[in-house]
C-alpha cells in the first residue's frame, strides 16, 4: 500500500468510528448535527461577500458544500475507502494526493466536530437547546487544542493548492468526463461528482491565489477570535457576522 493509499484508509477509518459512535448515542448525533449546522451558517455568512462574485462563488459553494456541511458523506467515504488500493491505478498522482488531502480535512474536521458535539452535551443540563453564538464559542474554549485548529486550517489550505494544481494539468477535464461511465460502474459516483466539482471550481478562478489567501486570512481571524476575545466581544462578532450574511 503506497503512502497516499495509506493515509486514506487511516483517515476514513477514523471518521468511520466517529460515524459509528454517533450511530449508538442519538443525544451525540443531534449535538454533533448541531455544531455542523451552526459552522456551515458561519463559513456561509463570513464567505457571502465572495458568493456574489461569479469568479469566486463556485468555489465557496464547494467548500460549503464537501468540508463545512451538516451533509452525511458516507457514501462517499464509501468510495474513497474501497478504491484506495487501487486509485494511483485508476487516476493521475495529483488527483491520488489530492483524495489523500480531502481525507485527511475530513477526518481531522469529524473529530474536532465530535469533541466539540460532546462539550456542547456536556453544557446542557437537560435537554438540548438551540446552539447560539455563546454556546459555540464554550464549546470551542472548552475543546481548546490551538494546534489542531491550525492545522484544520492548513490542511483545507493544501486541498486548495491540490485542487489548482489538478487545473493545470492539460487534458484532466476530458479525462474526468470520459470516466463517467467507468466511475458509475465502479459504484464511484460521488467521488466523480466531488472531483469534477472540485475541478470545475478551480477552473473558474483562473487562479485561486486570492481566494485562498482570503480563506487564511478570515479562518485565522475567527480561531483568533474564538479563543481570545472576551466572551462579549466575541458573541458580538458572531451576532453582526450572522445579521451581515443574511443582507447579502
């Protein structure tokens, strides 16, 4: 097994028992459904100035849609896991390290969901309320671990570069649409669509340099936020972040 095939399998092994988890305690399910949703609202509403932009919008709409998403992706988690032998076979190196890259931001962002699902259990006394600003930010401060929220981070960045990387490569856009029918025989249906809409995404930038700077720059004021602010100053940024992205 070659290293990328490798850390796809340890990667969807660990969400796998994350899903499992949850699958056995519907209070974990519902606290975890409630962080994803509440960061899908946030990612939205500090991205909504980029969604009226044409060049950006596809892109923001991908990240929404694969990496900050109440979505169940387990059948594509499906996928990725029984071609990982064989995917340096059936794809180019830069779509191999590229799934590699998906896996890995999925895995690391399922286990901070699943700890800050279970501080948000933790608070409740008892039953669950509806998750608000302050309620995040508790959870967030209680989960702590500065270093994996940067890595969070730093890895969604590198799926960025992987994904314009894929972009300049001549001919990996017929070769995309040419594997329709093999992928749907293969059961790879969901990993094609991620594919193409990852690709389609980039393409229309015609260069992602900005919009990934903008990504690091936003993401890193919100971790610094997150964990510095004082409590009011940081509710109050979320409140005005959410009453901002629901003019646009």
């Amino acid at each position: 097994m070659d290293t990328s095939a490798r850390e796809i399998h340890e990667a969807l092994e660990a969400v796998s028992l994350l899903r499992q988890r949850r699958a056995a305690d519907p209070a974990l399910a519902e606290a975890s459904l409630a962080i994803k949703r509440f960061q899908a609202l946030r990612f939205q509403a500090t991205y909504a100035d980029l969604r009226e932009q044409p060049r950006y919008d596809p892109a923001v709409r991908f990240f929404l849609h694969e990496l900050y998403s109440d979505k169940d992706y387990a059948e594509r988690d499906q996928q990725f896991a029984r071609i990982a032998n064989t995917i340096a076979r059936l794809f180019p190196e830069a779509v191999v390290t590229t799934a590699a890259a998906l896996a890995g931001v999925h895995a690391l962002t399922e286990e901070l969901d699943d700890a800050m699902a279970r501080q948000w259990l933790a608070i409740q006394t008892s039953h669950l309320q509806e998750l608000d600003g302050a309620g995040y930010m508790a959870c967030w401060r209680r989960v702590a671990d500065p270093a994996a929220r940067q890595q969070q981070l730093q890895v969604v960045l590198q799926l960025g570069h992987e994904l314009e990387r894929l972009t300049r490569m001549r001919g990996l856009r017929m070769l995309l649409r040419m594997m329709h029918r093999p992928a749907a025989a293969a059961g790879l249906t969901s990993l094609q669509q991620f594919l193409e809409a990852g690709f389609d995404a980039f393409a229309t930038m015609n260069g992602s340099g900005e919009f990934l700077r903008l990504i690091e720059t936003r993401e890193s004021s919100w971790i610094a936020s997150l964990f510095e602010d004082d409590a009011v100053t940081c509710e109050t940024k979320l409140r005005q972040l959410f009453s901002a992205g629901r003019s646009h």
